[in-house]
C-alpha cells in the first residue's frame, strides 16, 4: 500500500528528542526556544510562539482580540472544521462564506457578509495556496466605517482583523512575502499530516509591528498559553526565582521540547521537503493534465506560490458517489487517497446549527468530484506513477 502522508521519523529525528529526553526537558524548555529562535529566522521574522497545535493558536488569536458571545468571525464554508470551531469556543458565532473555483475563500462574499458585529476574518491557505490577501485587506478597508470595536485592541486595531489559517502554508509565498508575514496574525500547524511536522504543534506569527509591540505580544501569548502564569517552568528554575503569578485565566497549549525536538530537524532540512513536494506535484500535473476528466489543482499563478501540501484533483462532472466509488477502486489498488474536506456546512454538528450546504454553492462543486492524491518527503517518481495508474483506470472504469 502506498501511504497517503507518513511523517518522516529517522535516525536524526531520533537523536534529536533522544537528546531532550535524556537533558531531562521534556516539557517546555530550551528547544522550544530554538524552535522558535529558527523558525522566526526562517519566516523573516522577530517573535514567533510555539504552541500546542495551529487550533490553539487561533484561540488565542480570537482570544486576545477580545471575540466573545455576540461577535461574528468569516470563516470559508471549505476548511476543516478547527476554523469555525475556534469561534464557537470563543462564544461568536461563525459566519461562514463560499469560496472560488481555487478553493480559496470569496473576498466578495466575505464583503456582502460582513455587519456591525463582524470582528475578524479568517481566510484558509488552503492546500498550501495562498488566500487572495490584497482584495481581503482592501474588503476590510472599505468597511472602516462600520466597524464597532470593543475594548482596546479592537480601538487600537480600528478595523476587522484579518486571521490567516496558514495550517497548510509554510513556506508558500504570496507577492513575494512569505505566508505567515500577510494577514495581521497567523497560525501554522505542525500536526503529523502537515508540511513540516512536530507530531503534534503550532504556531503564531504577528504582523502588527505598526501598532502593537512584537516582543509584548510574545509574552502574553506565552503566558496566555501557560493557565495566565507568568513563568514558565524554565524560567523557574534560576536560583530565586519561584514566584509566580497568574494574570488571567489562560489556556493550556504550550509546545514541548519534544515536540520542538522534531521540528528543530524538520526545519533545516524544510527547502529540500518544499523541493520534493513541488517535484510531486509537478509530476502529478504533467499526465493528469492530458486527460480531459481531470481538473487539476493551481499551484503556482504570477502573484502565489503554493507550499504543495494538498494535491487536490478534480474529477469534473463526478457525483459523490462516483467519486467515492473512485476511491475504493483506487483503494483496492494499494494505494491510499483522501478527501480534503467534508465542507463544515456538511458536517452534522454545523448542520444542527441550521448551516446548509446549498447556500455554497462552489464549496460544494469544487468537494463533490476531489479526491487529494498522496505527496510526502520521499515519494518516489515510481511511486508517482503506480498512484497515476491507479487513479486514471479507476477513473476510466467508473467514469466509463
Ligand atoms: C490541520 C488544520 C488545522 C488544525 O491544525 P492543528 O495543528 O491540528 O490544530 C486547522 N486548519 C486547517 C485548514 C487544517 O488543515
């Protein structure tokens, strides 16, 4: 069977949380501060917080902007369900919005949506493309005038917050900046499946230097992820320093070193994975592009260029259930696919909250016929082909 995304555990990942298990940090420590130290570097950043999962660091987003029972956060209605989840934690309601032929969320539709009550965005890049920001951030411009803020981050802020789901994104670039450096505040994940994993993980990264203190913001957000404790148990332990206090109270959600143990390896050796996974994908799109059934995904326009997380073909005038025929066929081949996502509308909790699919009308066209085809650190071109073959008869033999 070939795997559809197995994370990639060697002799060096090994060593490296071998080495934290045996300095006797495991939890939070200096790792974690490497981590973070790299990955800033990496972004081209100052200040980046490790945490728990990308799920976490939305929360605390939501969190610190002050979102709570009344206010209403855009989500797209394609995502997975960790984006609207986050704002009904947080006590708003999700406003959910279409997206594009590209997957990405309707910077039209997030326009029409938006109300008196609309305190945040939340725009997904998704499979690794980034989101269309520009028209977002001007969306938001234009509706200055009817944003009512609460409290002093929102005064401070003085528009809708534009949040970017950047689970899939690291590495992508759009105009020329890197994902995480656009919207005013991002989350990566680091969750085994993803691009770059720690097993479990996230991250924040602020882009507000205008008007709020990179370094402050930091240390809230670590402490807002620590219970609102105000040292972390490395911190601790220098001689005389054991008080502590709390602030608030926080959540739960910081990383550990051996999780930052993971991503220390995974991170240098990143541009190789980003090499590969464009490799992949490259391969991917050289045959399926010949076969008229097939829409295949957009990775690269003049303006973006995708991180390849998500290979998402189409197959076009495929119903579900053809589709899900395709995969077992494709299945019974040995080979592993996926579909990336169940659109939220869809899913039994959200359609209890009376959300219906029929009023996103794309999200659904572009799910009905997706199928995602595997693509990880080591496919080989072998490989590549044996899903191709796999895929395009058991097309043909659905399809007829
Ligand atoms: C994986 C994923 C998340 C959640 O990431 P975690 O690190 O598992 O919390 C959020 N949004 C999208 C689009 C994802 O694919």
């Amino acid at each position: 069977m070939i795997p559809f995304s197995p994370p990639r555990i060697d002799e060096k990942t090994i060593a490296e949380v071998t080495e934290a298990l045996r300095s006797g940090w495991i939890s939070t420590g200096p790792k974690t501060r490497l981590f973070e130290e790299r990955l800033a570097e990496y972004l081209g950043t100052d200040h980046v917080v490790a945490l728990g999962s990308a799920t976490a660091g939305l929360q605390l987003i939501l969190h610190w902007l002050g979102i709570g029972e009344g206010d209403e956060v855009i989500v797209p209605a394609y995502t997975y369900c960790a984006t609207a989840n986050v704002v009904i934690h947080s006590g708003a309601t999700p406003v959910m919005v279409d997206v594009l032929d590209d997957f990405n969320m309707d910077p039209e539709a997030v326009a029409a949506a938006i109300t008196p009550n609309t305190k945040a965005v939340i725009p997904v890049d998704i499979s690794g493309l980034p989101a269309d920001y520009d028209r977002l951030f001007e969306v938001l411009e234009s509706k200055r005038s009817i944003f009512q803020p609460k409290g002093e981050v929102q005064e401070t802020l003085g528009r809708i917050m534009l949040i970017s789901d950047s689970a899939h994104s690291i590495g992508a670039k759009y105009k020329g900046q890197t994902a995480g450096m656009i919207a005013d505040m991002s989350s990566f994940s680091f969750h085994a499946v993803k691009n770059l994993t720690t097993a479990e993980g996230g991250a924040v990264v602020f882009n507000v230097a205008d008007k709020f203190n990179h370094e402050k913001l930091k240390q809230q957000f670590k402490i807002s992820s620590l219970h609102g404790q105000t040292k972390d148990a490395f911190s601790k332990v220098q001689i005389g320093a054991w008080r502590y206090d709390i602030v608030e109270a926080g959540f739960k959600c910081n990383m550990t070193d051996l999780q930052a143990a993971i991503g220390l390896v995974e991170l240098e050796r990143y541009e190789d994975t980003l090499a590969r996974r464009k490799a992949i994908f490259d391969r991917y799109s050289e045959r399926l592009s010949q076969c008229d059934w097939a829409n295949v995904p957009i990775y690269q326009t003049e303006d973006k260029t995708s991180s390849y997380h998500l290979y998402l073909l189409r197959i076009n005038n495929a119903t579900e259930e053809q589709r899900d025929a395709i995969i077992h066929k494709i299945g019974e081949k040995q080979v592993a696919v996926n579909v990336h996502y169940i659109p939220v509308p869809m899913l039994s909790f959200y359609k209890g909250k009376g959300y219906d699919i029929a009023n996103y009308p794309t999200t659904y066209n572009n799910y009905k016929g997706e199928i995602t085809l595997p693509v990880w650190y080591n496919l080989t071109d072998e490989q590549v082909d044996t899903v191709l073959d796999a895929v395009i008869t058991s097309v043909e033999e659905v399809m007829g």
